[in-house]
C-alpha cells in the first residue's frame, strides 16, 4: 500500500459547447497517469457528475507526469514530469477539450512532484523535492508559455511534497514530511521570501497533504503516521502560522481539501473519507454525522468540482475517479455511482471553472 505521496483529470458532447463552462452542462477534467507517461481527459456533466472520455485521450506528456493543473482561463493545462525534471504544456481545444502539447518543454528544478497556481493565471509554481526548491514560472495569457521569474528557483528544505497557495495570492505554504513542519513564504509578483522570523510550524507526524481554506484563515495538514489532521491559523499580515490542534481521522490521511464550512480527508488505509465541520471563529473541527464516510479502495487524492456540488475521489490502486455528491446542508457526502476507469494508476486531478 503505497503511503508516499508522489507529488498531491474525459465521446464528443458537441463542437458548440465551451470547454469548462459549468452553464454549458458540461465541465472537463485532466488526470495524470504516470505509468502511462500520459494525460486522461474527460467531460463530466454538472447535475450528474456522469464521466465522458474526450476523443483522443490519454495524450502522451513526459516522463512519470505526476501532477497537472488547468490555467483558469481553460485555455491551458501544465503537467509536471518527475522523472523528466521539466514541465509540459497542452493547449486546450475550445469545442471538445481535447489537449495539444507545446515544445520545448521547460525545464525545472530535479524531481517536480506538484503544481500550484494563482487564481488570476499569473504564475505557475512547481515544487522541486530533490533540489529543495521551488520555480516560478510567469504565464504568458496569450499563449500560456512560462518564463523563469528573477531568482527563480527559491530555495526551500528537500523532501517537500506538497504545497498550497492562498486565494489572495500572498501567501504560500510549503509541506516538509523529513522534518513534520510547514515553511510559509510571502509572494511579490510571483517571487517567493521566507515570512518574518521564518519559523517552520511543527504538525504531526508523516504529514503528506496541505490546503488552505477558502477564507484564508486557516490551513490543513493530513498527518498519515498519526492518523490526524493539523489546523493552523494564518496571520493575515504577515502570513505567520499558528498550530491550534490536530483531530483524529481515519487510517492514513494522505489527501485534504477545504470547502466552507466543511473539510474533507482521505483515509487510504481505511478507505474512507472524513468530513468536518469548521467554526469559523476558532478553526475547531468536529466530525459530522456519519463520518467517516465509505469511499472505495484506497482513496488517494481529492478534488472538488468547480460548482461544489460533487467530491471526486482517486484511487490508485482501483485505477478509478470517483464522483460523491455533497449535501451542501450537512457536509456529509454519497456514492452517485458515477465513475471512470483512468486505465492506470491517476496521481493527481485538475478541473476546469
């Protein structure tokens, strides 16, 4: 069972609809499957979370892809190639979300194992776990090709796999797992600076998985050899963090993803889903009813779709993306019985707004 996080998405519906437009009825996914070198693409309908394999798919990327992510225009996709230390780049077709890869590729730091990105499009960020450091790419909106911002990359502790960016874009939080801590850095025009007094937060042990909610209050660390979450509080001036308390999830935490006012964890071991309310006051979580909720074999990534109605759950060992519908009034999640078969191992999972 694996429990490092290697980081950490599909018949043609009709040349007339928008790729990721969510009032379209229709809204498309990008999954990365690294045994495969390649890329999934699907179209997933909003009401039924039903998956449909866009023509074409999967479509070759590097080496070992390992993370992707969907510029928020819809007019791009970026995927990280592990074992090829660079970064592809896919246009998007805007009729039936089929991908088409721009060369050269560009270069990053050794052993990129995820991806982050602005809200606004503006800056791609990589994280590089061999060279402990990050690259910052900017984005050219015209036609998404990436360039190295100065300094870049910025200089971070090796062994980071995961990271997440505030929705203001001030802020960025990155996971160590060697050392259990957190490391925040500022974010001016894309360049990274350690926080005042640059103190590493402390959470639990094997942390493997990090998201900041919505609110920008908080951030969430999945702590798998504790079997706990860590919640800690975001000072909003200078971006400092606070560690306020860890809860008990089930076995294995390896995936967390925020959705006011609730939160979402991945239980591999138990193959089970977590869910929390959130006081918005004080951070405290408390299980709702029913959590931990039945999530298939070996839950290993999370991913909202863009209209908060559906929770899509990756398993690499079922090869599959699975969509659970949310009760938006309770938190609480179930099975729709809408699934894809990735044809591999999906490591990570990016959807269109």
């Amino acid at each position: 069972m694996p429990i490092k996080r290697t980081v950490l998405i599909f018949v043609v519906l009709g040349l007339a609809a928008l790729v990721g437009c969510s009032s379209s009825g229709t809204h498309t996914a990008y999954v990365s499957l690294p045994n495969l070198n390649a890329v999934g693409a699907y179209r997933i309908n909003n009401t039924s979370a039903a998956f449909t394999n866009i023509v074409g798919s999967p479509y070759p990327a590097g080496n070992s892809p390992t993370a992707v992510r969907v510029h928020p225009s819809n007019k791009f996709v970026y995927v990280a190639n592990q074992s090829e230390n660079d970064i592809s780049l896919f246009t998007v077709d805007s009729a039936i979300g089929s991908l088409r890869e721009v060369l050269p590729r560009t270069a990053t730091g050794l052993t990129p194992v995820a991806l982050t990105m602005d809200s606004a499009g503006n800056f791609l960020y990589a994280l590089n776990e061999v060279s402990g450091s990050i690259s910052v790419y900017s984005i050219n909106s015209g036609t998404g090709a990436l360039t190295a911002v100065g300094g870049s990359p910025f200089a971070t502790f090796p062994n980071s796999l995961a990271f997440a960016i505030t929705p203001s874009a001030k802020f960025l939080y990155v996971l160590n797992t060697n050392l259990a801590s957190v490391f925040a850095y500022t974010i001016t025009s894309g360049i990274l600076a350690p926080v005042v007094n640059n103190i590493p937060v402390r959470v639990g042990n094997g942390p493997l998985a990090i998201a900041v909610d919505p609110s920008e209050d908080f951030v969430y660390v999945a702590n798998s050899a504790d079997n706990t979450v860590s919640v800690l509080s975001i000072n909003s001036t200078t971006g400092a963090l606070t560690l306020l308390g860890s809860y008990p999830t089930g076995t294995l935490p390896i995936s967390v993803v925020a959705l006011n006012p609730y939160l979402y964890v991945a239980n591999q071991g138990s193959n089970n889903v977590s869910v929390f309310s959130i006081a918005s006051a004080t951070g405290i979580l408390t299980q709702v009813t029913s959590s931990p909720f039945s999530a298939g074999t070996a839950p290993f990534f999370l991913v909202l779709d863009p209209n908060n109605l559906f929770l899509y759950v990756g398993s690499e060992t079922a090869r599959t993306i699975t969509a659970f519908s949310i009760n938006t009034s309770t938190g609480a999640i179930a099975s729709t019985s809408q699934s894809a078969a990735a044809g591999a191992s999906p490591s990570s999972m990016s959807v269109t707004k």
